[in-house]
C-alpha cells in the first residue's frame, strides 16, 4: 500500500500493540486502550480504514476477530518506546519511525481519507465494543466514588 499512515493509524497501532495480553487485542481492548492513550474513542473510519492500512503494512493480523501486532510492529514500537518519554512521546516516535503524517489542527474530523473497507469490519460490532467500554467505565468512575467522604460544612 503506497497511502501514508494517517496520525489515527498510529494511535490505533499503539492501542493494539498496548491492548496485546499475548491472544490479540479484541474490539473491545482496542477501544478502551485507545481511550486511555489519548482520551478519545475511536470511530467507524478510523477503525476501518486503519485496520486496512495497518495490515496492508505487515503490522497487524487479525486472527478469530482478535487483532495481533506483527513481529515488524513490535520492532517498530520497542525502537519508540527506547527514547523513553510518556505515551504521547512514544506515539510521536512511533509516527516518526513509520514515517506517518503528522497531525494538524485544520486536519478534518472524520478525515476523508478514512473511506477504505476492511473485510469483516462492522459499525454494529464497533458500537457494541464501544457500549461496553463505556459500561465498564461507568463502573469503575463509580467505584472511585465509592470510597469518598462528603465534605463537612
């Protein structure tokens, strides 16, 4: 594939490189790490058109609806994760190292360019991974909760 990764196309790899517990990282991992590397949830295109530049890459396979980061990708990511830094340094490398397109302030949200199909890609599976996510969110925003006093007067 000759397109230039796109800025969400990193994001997505390092979702899928972190949400890895050794089986491949579900829909579900990938929106929930996604959120937590960069406090923003994934949509439709960024979802499809990343897996299909992502794989057209060699760094990702899916194998029974789980995403695996390939040998290639886990060299790319170990090399930007070296430099040290914080997840955003990190992804910053990673985008560096994979020569992808910086992001921009007049980049549009969606971006245009996310128009590629991925076999098997649903909108009704993303937004079930993307429900759970949030479910199991809420329960965790309120066990934080749970363990806290109200202020006296």
């Amino acid at each position: 594939m000759t397109q230039r990764y796109l800025r969400t196309d990193i994001w997505l790899l390092q979702a899928i490189v972190s949400g890895d517990r050794g089986s491949g990282a579900s829909l579900r991992d990938i929106v929930a790490t996604g959120d937590g590397l960069n406090h923003a949830i994934f949509n439709d295109e960024e979802l499809e058109s990343g897996f299909a530049r992502l794989t057209a890459g060699g760094l990702i396979e899916e194998r029974a609806g789980r995403f695996h980061p390939t040998a290639a990708a886990r060299a790319h990511y170990e090399k930007a994760r070296a430099g040290g830094g914080n997840v955003y340094e990190v992804r910053d490398a990673l985008g560096e190292t994979l020569d992808a397109e910086r992001w921009m302030p007049e980049t549009p949200v969606p971006d245009p360019r996310n128009n590629l199909t991925y076999p098997g890609f649903s909108s009704a599976a993303a937004d079930e991974a993307r429900r759970q996510w949030h479910d199991e969110a809420q329960k965790i925003i309120a066990g934080l909760d749970t363990g806290r006093k109200p202020k006296g007067k």
